[in-house]
C-alpha cells in the first residue's frame, strides 16, 4: 500500500514536502514515482525513483524545483517542492512500478490516495 501526506495550501514561491509511505513491500524492489492531476487536466507523470541504486527522475517541467528522495528503513519516500506555481496545484499521487522509473503514468500500479496541493496567494 502507498499513502500520500503533506499536501496543503501554500502561497506562490513557498515549498512543501510531500511523503508517501509505503508498506507491504521493499523499496528495494519497486520503483516509486509521483503523478498529479490538475482540475480539468491529464495525470502528469512528475518524478520516479527507481528501486536498486536509487536514480532520480524528473518531468521537464518541474526539473530544478522538485527533488524526490527516499529512506527506506523508514519506507518512506518525499517529494521536496520547491519556488511552488500556480500551476503546481494539483492531486498528487505516489504509485509504484517494479524495479526501474518510467515516465508514462499508465505503467505504474496500486495508486495510494493523494493529497492536494493548491498553490494561491
């Protein structure tokens, strides 16, 4: 299972750390990735961490501000936001894949329940 927290409201140029907690299996063994959805819009594959040597990833749009990390004695992974948009407001999700990342959200599986950012002044 995979459970997002951290979401919230935070104004334009703030930060949040989102988690995804994960239980049931070994990070060791699955890729995590992140996938928002904005109102109106397609899930957007945002970043991933692949399970062995843990080689990050990122989307061309939030490449820079967001960093994704994970400690996997606590399995937990975080999603550092940083400088947010308005355009960051959307549902964020963690969802795993096995082994390695992948940038097509459709290849990812057992989507936790997401936690809103919205990004307003």
């Amino acid at each position: 299972q995979l459970q997002a927290s951290g979401g919230g409201l935070v104004q334009p140029g703030g930060f949040l750390r989102l988690s995804c907690a994960v239980s049931g299996f070994s990070l060791d063994q699955y890729a995590i990735g992140w996938v928002r959805q904005a109102p109106g819009k397609a899930r957007e594959w945002v970043s991933c961490i692949s399970a062995r040597d843990g080689t990050t990833y990122y989307g061309d749009s939030v490449k820079g501000r967001f960093a994704i990390s994970r400690d996997n004695a606590q399995n937990m992974v975080y999603l550092q936001i940083d400088r947010l948009k308005a355009e960051d407001t959307a549902v964020y999700y963690c969802a795993r894949r096995q082994r390695v990342c992948n940038s097509d959200w459709l290849q990812y599986s057992d989507w936790g329940q997401g936690t809103q950012v919205t990004v307003s002044s």
